[in-house]
C-alpha cells in the first residue's frame, strides 16, 4: 500500500504528532473487506494483528498520525479551539487510481485538544457510525466510510460505565469548515491561503483554472453542501448536529453522532439529545448548511479581494446562489421519489404528499416505498392513511401528471424503486444492536443490521423485520454522540 501524508506536511500548527494511546485488550468487531480491497490496503490476516492495527496499539507502515487542529461554531457558539480530542489522522492512502483517502481512529485516545476529556469512544457510537455511515455510502449518499470497528477492553465513564471501542474511518479528507475558522479566528491569513491551496489541489482542482480560484472554490464547496443535505431530506436523515467543526469541506458526511433516519413524518423532528431548541430539526437542515457555509465564506473574504467591501460582494453572490442550488437538486430528488421527471408541478405534488403524510403521520420510507408498488392498485397506500378520501385524490392527480409526462407505470416504478430504499438503519434496530452488544458481548445483531443495510432498495425476502417501522414501544425519542 501507498501512504503520501500531505496534511502532515503542512507547518506543525495546524496538527499534532501524536501516536494512538494503546487500547488493554483489542478485539476486532468487524473489518469492511470491500472497502480494504477498494482502498488497495494489505493487512494481516490474523484477526489479533488487525486488532492491534485498528486499535492504534500497532501502526502500518508509512503511517504518520497526526490530530487535527480546527475550531467551530457549535449551536451557534463560536468555540475557537476543538480540533481532534478523541481522534487520530493515521495518514493518507493512495491507490493505483490516484484516489487519495484519510484512515483516522476515533475513540484512540487523548490528544491535546481533549479539553479534558479522556479521548475514547464507547462502544455504542462506534456501533452506530459503523452501520449508519456504510448504510448512506449503500443509498449512495457521499459520507466517510467505516473500515472496522474494534472493542478495546476497557470502561469508558459517561452517565454510566460503557464498554470502549475503536472506529476506524475513512473519508476524502476531513478538512472542516472549522479548520479554517481555527486560521481566520487568529487572523492568521497566510494559513487560510494555505489551507484553500491545499483544499483546491486535493479537492476542487478545476478551481486553480479560474479567474479567482478562492471565489471559486467557495462556490464549489457551497454547491456540494446544497447538494448533500437535499439528498439528506430525501432518504429522511437528520444528521443531529451540524456544526461547522462537523462539516466537511468535501462535500461528504461525516461525524454521525446523535443521528437518525425518519420514522412518522414529521419536518420539525428533532432526535439530538442536546438540541433543546431544534436547531438542527429535519426541515432545518438546509437553513444551517447555507449558515455554515456564510461561516466558510467570512474565513476566506481576504482571499477573495483586497478591498473588503468587493470582498463581501464576490462572497454574497455565492452564497446568495446556495439556496437556488439546494432547491433545484431537493426538486429532482422529490420528482424522482413519485416517478416523474423534474418539475415545479412535481415538486408541488410530492410536496402535497408530504403534508397529507404529516398530517396522518404515516411512516417516510413505507408510505414512498409502497407508491412505488401503487402505479396500477391504490390499495396498499391508502391502508397506511387515515384520511383515505385525501390520498386517492392526491394519486389521481399524480397519474395525470405521469400521463402529460408520457412516463409508463413500468417506468415509474422502475425510477421509484431505485430512489425509495426498502431498508433504511431504522433507529429501534440500531439500538437493538447496540443493546446486545454493549450488554450481552453479542455482536452478531449489529453486523446482520450492516449486511441487510448494503442492499437498501432491494426486496429482501426473510428480512421484513428490517424494513418494518418501529411499534410504539420501540420508537427512539433520542440519540445521543457519546463525547
């Protein structure tokens, strides 16, 4: 394997050298082997060896682990120094493509930005990110991905004494929109200009080509974000906490803490147990994207033009074009869920939908995922609605439209089935395997959870239980992120 550690060759302040703190008794969990094969990695083959590996006790070679420096505004609240508190970068892969990766540890230890904190992870997070982030790499959402996770042996201390564990991630990078607030906070302007360099060379390089590269770049970041979270509310996913030291400057997702898929559709559904205000509620989500992205673009006005009222002027026009973008992809996302091409009159139709759905509070995933079984029978939607007058002549205008559209039923339940999954990591499931995991040692729910969870749109005879909602007993109120 090829390791080519860039971000260890920026100057020292924006990292720490630091080694993982080694774990009592590491045991693999699971190992992500298509993702090992994908990335080109040649690992042991004992299960001990790839305990150590992923555990942080034993380092590849070619490794160079480092904690990254960033800031954020979290809630609202400007924090000028977070960084790495319970993660370690190990260094950057390379494969025969010339597709570059991140590997970080999370839960590895302490590092100096722990503030405090004892730098671990218990078992339950890694649990959750492992099966969650593999579940939105299946739907075909950008994110990080989970390489393997590890149990480490020993007690981590929250609200009660939880089993550790170590997560090994992977993602594109994960340079945060905090990274360059940690920079701008200390008017450090050269390590911004340092920091969009290496952000355009490793991310955007059609931007170096433009007539400002730093306009461009904003733009570019701001039009993946738009397009994330779109395809965030499409699926149901509420992310939980979307502070700007948690969002990627890629474009991917990543840092799934108190997350959770949709069950009853509700826009104003909030699952963090910390978000008392619903800041970063369901229907929220798009609102505080173009927020952290106006957060990005006041880090780089003194890139964009030396005058800093033409600054403020190249800055708002990008982020003035945030919510047009955002828009125009959650259109085509929507349209495509009932089967019709994009439209402002299929826009309005799924959106209709969704009202009658929140009205009677029908499940996100089935009440899609039946439509599209519904192109010739009406039948099995209407049984998931209370007011049954209402959604039959919600799907008598819907087949109008397919009709002006010339789409056949065929058609649109082919375009539907691809973009309603049947499988979603219901939050009820990934506690129950969080549950057995952290009380009973059994792992074997969690990775039956992932398996089912790589084949999201199929029908999957035998494994109803998972595309099933939850019954009242067993609805997840909150989630929690483990710090």
């Amino acid at each position: 394997m090829t390791f080519d550690n860039s971000y260890a060759r920026l100057p020292d302040k924006f990292f720490q050298r630091i080694h993982p703190v080694p774990v009592a008794e590491p045991r693999l969990i699971a190992l992500n082997r298509p993702l090992a094969a994908e990335l080109e990695l040649d690992l042991p083959e004992d299960d001990a060896e790839l305990a150590a590996v992923f555990s942080g006790n034993s380092l590849l070679p070619g490794t160079d682990p480092i904690a990254q420096a960033y800031a954020g505004h979290q809630f609202g609240h400007f924090v000028p120094q977070l960084g790495d508190g319970r993660a370690v970068l190990l260094g950057e892969v390379v494969t025969s493509h010339g597709r570059r990766y991140d590997i970080q540890l999370k839960g590895s230890g302490k590092t100096r930005f722990s503030r405090g904190g004892d730098g671990r992870s218990p078992l339950g997070p890694v649990i959750r990110e492992y099966i969650v982030s593999e579940a939105m790499h299946a739907l075909g959402i950008p994110t990080s991905r989970a390489l393997a996770m590890t149990a480490t042996g020993e007690t981590v201390f929250r609200e009660t004494d939880l089993p550790g564990g170590v997560l090994t991630r992977v993602a594109d990078s994960f340079v945060r929109v905090g990274t360059f607030e940690y920079f701008a906070a200390r008017e450090d302007e050269d390590a911004v200009r340092q920091l969009a360099d290496y952000v355009i060379d490793r991310h955007y390089p059609q931007c170096r080509d433009a007539a400002n590269p730093y306009v461009a770049l904003f733009g570019a970041v701001c039009r993946a974000k738009a397009e994330l979270v779109a395809r965030w509310l499409c699926v149901g996913f509420i992310h939980g906490v979307m502070n700007t030291d948690n969002t990627a400057v890629s474009g991917q997702t990543i840092d799934y803490g108190p997350c959770a898929f949709m069950d009853a559709y509700d826009p104003a559904r909030v699952f963090s147990s910390i978000d008392h205000q619903g800041r970063y509620g369901f229907n929220q989500q798009a609102n505080i994207a173009m927020w952290n992205m106006a957060c990005l673009g006041g880090c780089l006005l003194p890139l964009f033009h030396a005058d800093p009222e033409q600054a403020r002027k190249e800055g708002d026009a990008v982020i003035e074009g945030f919510a047009p973008a955002f828009t125009a992809r959650y259109r085509e996302g929507l349209c495509r869920k009932i089967g019709l091409e994009p439209s402002n009159h299929g826009f309005e139709l799924a959106r209709n939908l969704l009202g009658i759905m929140h009205r009677d509070r029908t499940d996100f995933t089935v009440t899609f995922r039946t439509l599209a079984e519904s192109t010739a029978d009406d039948a099995g939607l209407v049984g998931l609605f209370s007011s049954g007058e209402d959604i039959r002549a919600w799907t008598g205008s819907w087949r109008a439209a397919l009709r002006d559209q010339g789409i056949s039923d065929d058609a649109a339940a082919r375009v539907m089935r691809d973009a309603n999954p049947a499988c979603i990591p219901r939050n009820h499931r990934i506690e129950e395997a969080i549950r057995a995991a952290e009380d009973k040692g059994d792992f074997q729910p969690a990775l039956r959870l992932a398996e089912v969870l790589a084949r999201p749109f199929e029908a999957q005879p035998g494994n109803d239980r998972y595309a099933a909602p939850p019954r009242p007993e067993e609805l997840v109120h909150q989630t929690f992120c483990g710090t």
